[in-house]
C-alpha cells in the first residue's frame, strides 16, 4: 500500500493505514486504485468523487457534441449554393 499528499508517497502496511489517514494522506492498494481518503480534506471525498464523475459526464457529453457539430458543418458544406 501507499500513503500519498502532496509530493509525499510512503509505502506503508496495513497497520500504518490508520495513522497516515488521520494526518491526511490518502491511502492507495498497491495496484494505485484509491481504497480511502486522508482526514482533513477541504470538501467530503463523497462531494469530490460525485464531481469528477459528473466533470467525465460532462466531457463526454461535449465531445459527443463537437463531434455532430462538425458532422453537420460537413454536410453543409458538401450543399452546393443554388443561384
């Protein structure tokens, strides 16, 4: 496991998990998927982790949207101008 904040990274047991979680560092499992949050944080990991999920919504929804809008300045420029 590791114990990461800032540009601090420790690998720690399982033991240690408890004592770098209450001085804020976030403890990861040794594939680098986040297991808990460190104490302290300035809004609740469960806001943060509702945002970056929304902020990927989000992104998606704004490619999938270029994606049309350049789809249909295509087609409209394939029209030729009738006069």
């Amino acid at each position: 496991m590791k114990a990461i904040k800032d540009n601090k990274v420790y690998s720690i047991t399982e033991q240690e998990v408890k004592g770098y979680k209450s001085r804020g560092f976030d403890i990861y499992d040794n594939k680098g998927k986040l297991k808990e949050h460190g104490a302290g944080k300035a809004i609740s990991a469960e806001k943060y982790e509702a945002l970056e999920k929304e902020n990927a919504r989000l992104k998606k929804a704004l490619e999938k949207m270029k994606n049309e809008n350049s789809k249909d300045e295509e087609q409209q420029d394939e029209k030729p101008d009738k006069k």
